[in-house]
C-alpha cells in the first residue's frame, strides 16, 4: 500500500488543494452551502471524466516515457504537467474563443467570467474544427503503431499481422486517414466541410512534424528509436505534449455538459490530468507494460477509437460517456487477455518484450 501512495502522494495532495479551492470559489460566489456542496460534485465528476477518458493516454505515455531519460522523465513530470494543466485546461479554451470570436486574451477572460453561456457557445462552435485536428492526430498515433512490419506480437490477431503486412505500402495509414476526412466532410455544410478538411490535414501534418522531429532528435544523439512512438530527450517530450494536447480536446468540451463555469472546469480537469501523470510514472516504474504484453495494444486501439469518435462528432453527436466505455473495455480487455496469457506461459516469458512489441522468444498468440 506504502508503494502505491508514492506514486499518487502528490497527485492526492493536489487534489485536496483543488478541493478547497472549490470550496472557497463556491461559497465565496453563491454563499450557499448547498451550491458549494453542487460545485464540488461537479469537480469530482469532471475529475473522474477526464481519468476515464484518458488512461489509455497514461499507457502510451508509459511506452514513450521509459525509453527517455531520466532528466526527461523528471521534465515531463514538472513542465510538462504546468503545460497539462495550465496550458490545455485553462489557456487552450481562452485561445479558441480568442480565435473565434476575435477578442483579445484579457476580453476572452472576461467574457469566460462574466458571460459563461456565449463563452460556452464560441467554445462549442469551435468542436469542427478541433475534432478534425484531434480526431486525425490520434488516428495517427494509433494506426502508426500496427502500422509496422517488424510487429511480432499480437494482440487481435488476423487483424494486427494485416495491418503489419500492409504497413510496406508506404504511407498506408495517411492514406487512411485522408479517406476517412474525406468521407466525413461529405456529411458536412460546404462552411464545416473546408473547416474539418483543413484542421484534419494540420493535425496529419503535426503529427508527421513531430514525429520526423523526434526521430531526427534520436539520431543525432546515435540513438535509433524511429520504432513504432518510442522517443527519447526533446522529441519525446514534444511528441507526449501533442499527445497530451489531443487528448484534452474531448475532456474540455465534455466538461460543458456538466458546466459552463471555466473555473469550475479547469479545477475538475486539472485533477484528472494530475492522475494521469501518476497513472504514467506508476506504469513506468512499477513495469507493468512490460509485465502485461497486450495492455499497450489495447491502449493503441483505444486511441485508434478514440480518433475515430473525434473525427465522427463532427457530424454525429457522441456522448462521453461512449468514449470513456469503449477506451476502458478496451484496455479491460487487454490486460485481462495478457493475466490469461502469464497464466498459461508464465510470466517470465512476458520480459522479453520490446518498447514495439515485438518479442524474441515468446509463443505468438493465435
């Protein structure tokens, strides 16, 4: 038990202090209890919500965070959660309605404050254009790591050495993707189409950016990484941000369904996003990808769906509810079949296992 808290012993602390600063900006706005005591389910919810929908998030930080250093780790864990909660959760909500509505940093602020409801509004009329960005960010993420011929374990198997099989038509996964963006425009107004096409391809393109960036990274430092998202220094730290930042895209425009308070919102989501970080280090630190052979394989077609979902509500209204269900069974799943694996090999076999999740001396999983 002593070990466990070490991993979330920072991440409770803040949620206590998130908690009293609910409850200080609760009763300090409404001076009722009753309001105060709603304010602080509300963040709970919004804790649980952003939790739900992104451990598959926590399992791929894991595979690119252990193969960094540990100066980097230490760095993901610092700046990078200052960027999770500060940049993602606050400021990326002022910067759309900046954006949208034409205002200035300060006018966004108070409008967020002083109007909730046409912040709401400006917020929400922007979810084209982030589910296209998002949407064909993580799509990328995903299909990238079955989308790679030297694969040799295999979780759902006819379909994963398919994809592995494939993976030597090159640019096989963008032309996938570009299909798909195609495909889900046609349902569009021509105003939304242009809007969802161009956001999509700019997500396609910084995935593409960040990933030639890590990889360029890793071999100038004599390192050869370009496997599957493994990275390492600043390509990997990059290459976690954006993946950090797609992730948040459908937690904080989820959050409007339960409030329109931008406060309220970045108190809820910024605790979900300090359990994430601890779900990562304790992932890490504890082996368990390395223990559990097909939890990454679940965390990728989690990811894979969770594109999939982004690029869809741009027509399809998806509730979050859905998207949280289908990442969570998907990793239950995983992890259930990789006990069911041990158990019937052993455990000692699952440490040969690579960041790419390919195995020397495993028996392949039919």
């Amino acid at each position: 038990m002593d070990t466990l808290l070490r991993y979330y012993k920072f991440s409770l602390g803040f949620t206590f202090a998130c908690l009293l600063l609910a409850v200080w900006y609760g009763f300090d706005s409404t001076g009722s209890v009753a309001r105060t005591a709603e304010i602080l389910w509300i963040v709970f919810v919004l804790s649980i919500l952003e939790v739900s929908l992104s451990f598959d998030n926590a399992v791929v930080n894991a595979t690119v965070l252990r193969d960094m250093s540990e100066k980097w780790q230490r760095r993901f864990l610092t700046w990078g959660i200052l960027i999770a909660v500060f940049g993602m959760r606050i400021v990326f909500p002022l910067a759309i309605v900046a954006v949208a509505a034409g205002l200035g940093p300060v006018a966004a602020i108070n409008l967020s404050l002083n109007d909730p409801v046409a912040y709401e509004a400006i917020v929400s009329g922007a979810h084209v254009g982030i589910a296209g960005f998002g949407g064909a960010f993580l799509t990328m993420v995903g299909l990238n790591f079955f989308f790679d011929a030297e694969k040799e374990v295999h979780w759902i198997g006819k379909v994963e050495r398919f994809l592995s099989k494939i993976s030597d038509l090159k640019a096989a996964e963008i032309a996938i993707l570009i299909l798909a963006l195609y495909g889900i425009s046609l349902m569009l107004s021509d105003e939304e189409a242009l809007t969802f096409l161009v956001s999509g391809i700019l997500g396609l393109v910084t995935y593409i950016i960040v990933d030639g960036i890590g990889t360029m990274l890793d071999q100038y430092g004599g390192k050869n990484l370009a496997e599957g998202a493994a990275r390492s220094g600043l390509g990997g730290f990059l290459y976690l941000e954006v993946l950090d930042a797609s992730f948040s895209f459908d937690g904080v425009i989820g959050a409007f369904a339960l409030t329109n308070n931008m406060i309220i919102i970045a108190i809820g989501l910024s605790v979900g996003a300090m359990f994430v970080r601890s779900m990562t280090i304790h992932l890490v630190k504890a082996g368990t990808l390395t223990q559990y052979r097909f939890l990454e394989h679940g965390a990728f077609w989690a990811i894979i769906a969770l594109g999939a979902i982004m690029l869809a509500s741009a027509h399809w209204h998806i509730p979050e509810t859905i998207t949280g269900l289908i990442g969570a069974t998907l990793i239950g799943l995983s992890l259930w079949w990789s006990i069911r694996h041990n158990r019937r090999y052993g455990e000692g076999e699952a440490i040969a296992i690579s960041p790419t999740g390919s195995a020397s001396d495993l028996p392949a999983e039919r």
